[in-house]
C-alpha cells in the first residue's frame, strides 16, 4: 500500500486473484491481517491511528476478496496489528514501504466450526446411528 493508503492497485488485486486460486472454495477460515508502518501519519490524515489505517487495509481486502472474488463471507477474519509486526526494522524508507501491509492466511480452523454455540456445533458433529 502507498502511504497512508488504503487503496487496492491493479498488481494487489492480481495477487489477490492468485491467493483465491488457492483459498476459494475450501471451508477453513482465512485472516485477512492488517499493518503500517511506524511512520507519524500525516495531519491530515482521515484516519485517526495507525489502527484504524490497518483496519481499513484489511477490511478493503477483505471486501474484495468477498465481492469480487466470490470468497464467503462467514470465512473471513480481520486482525490488525498496526505498526506492531513490522516486515522489515531496516531504518530505509525504501524498505518501511514492506511493512504496509495486508497479509491473507488459510487457517486451520473451519468457519462451521465457529458458528452456533458448543451444543449446537456438537449437534453437527453426531454421526446418526
């Protein structure tokens, strides 16, 4: 992402074509991660935080990822770590670029699994004598 930019570009969404290639029609739950960098955002930035800067990072993937790319939306997570799990602690400005960042992971936990309360999902769970 650019700074401060919450922006989809032409080559993210190619990568994110591929990412479904490998995640779209299987049943685990996929995060969708959001992060910055630790730079100060601007004063006129339209986000209040550095949260709030990866949160809508990751909430436009995951738009994206269900919109246009047909993933359900019962699958997806958003977490966001901010400036906290920086790619790169190389001082570079060239290099802090890496640290804006979605990251999209397969979990191994399944979206059915998480629905419905520890008696509801044990119901689904019984094999019928």
């Amino acid at each position: 992402f650019g700074m401060g930019s919450i922006a989809l570009t032409e080559s993210h969404e190619r990568d994110l074509q591929r990412e479904a290639l490998e995640i779209g029609g299987k049943p685990q739950k996929i995060e969708v991660r959001g992060h910055t960098t630790g730079a100060p955002l601007p004063s006129d930035s339209p986000f209040a935080d550095h949260w709030e800067l990866a949160f809508r990072r990751a909430q436009v993937v995951a738009r994206f990822l269900i919109d246009d790319l047909g993933i359900k939306p019962e699958r997806i997570r958003i977490s966001v770590a901010g400036p906290h799990e920086p790619f790169t602690v190389e001082p570079d400005a060239k290099q802090q670029e890496l640290n804006a960042r979605v990251e999209v992971y397969m979990l191994d936990e399944v979206s059915q699994d998480l629905s419905g309360t520890e008696g509801e999902r044990e119901k689904r769970f019984v094999d019928e004598p």
